[in-house]
C-alpha cells in the first residue's frame, strides 16, 4: 500500500509542476485544487496539460474523461486508472 501511494505522490508532484508557471494567483495546490475555478485555466491551457501528462505517462486520456475531472485529484486518480488500463 505504501508504494501506491508513493506513486500517487509522485505523479501528484509531476502535476503540480506542470500546472505551477499557469498558477498566477498563487494559490496552494492540494488534491482538491479545482483547476479550472482556482487556478483560473483556460481549455487550450489545460489541453497543453494534459497533453504533457500523456507524453510523461505514455498513456492516452480520453477527452470524455478531461472535461469530467475538475481537482488536481481527480486528475492524479484518472492518470492511475488509466495507467493500469492501458499496462
């Protein structure tokens, strides 16, 4: 169990800096981060994002599942599940 959630601490860490030089107001980012209403990031910003974690990840995020996720979280457990989908 402490491996997994190492891991999550890890790609959580891999998010959070690639969404830091987007988070002009500053503001602490925690799992419950709402990228959108917080961070204040566009779609296309958020499409570059993304598209950075599956280059990172190798793994291809569904654009169904990018306009469900809202939380740094949310994003950090989508990356998970489709990691082990796609392994």
């Amino acid at each position: 169990m402490a491996a997994i959630q190492e891991d999550d601490d890890l790609v959580f860490h891999k998010i959070c800096s690639l969404l830091e030089p987007l988070n002009e107001k500053g503001v602490k980012l925690t799992r419950d981060t709402d990228i959108i209403a917080d961070l204040e990031i566009d779609s296309v910003s958020l499409l570059d994002v993304v598209m950075d974690i599956e280059d990172n990840y190798d793994i291809s995020i569904p654009v169904n599942t990018i306009s469900e996720i809202k939380t740094i979280g949310e994003l950090v457990d989508a990356i998970h599940k489709i990691k082990k989908e796609q392994s």
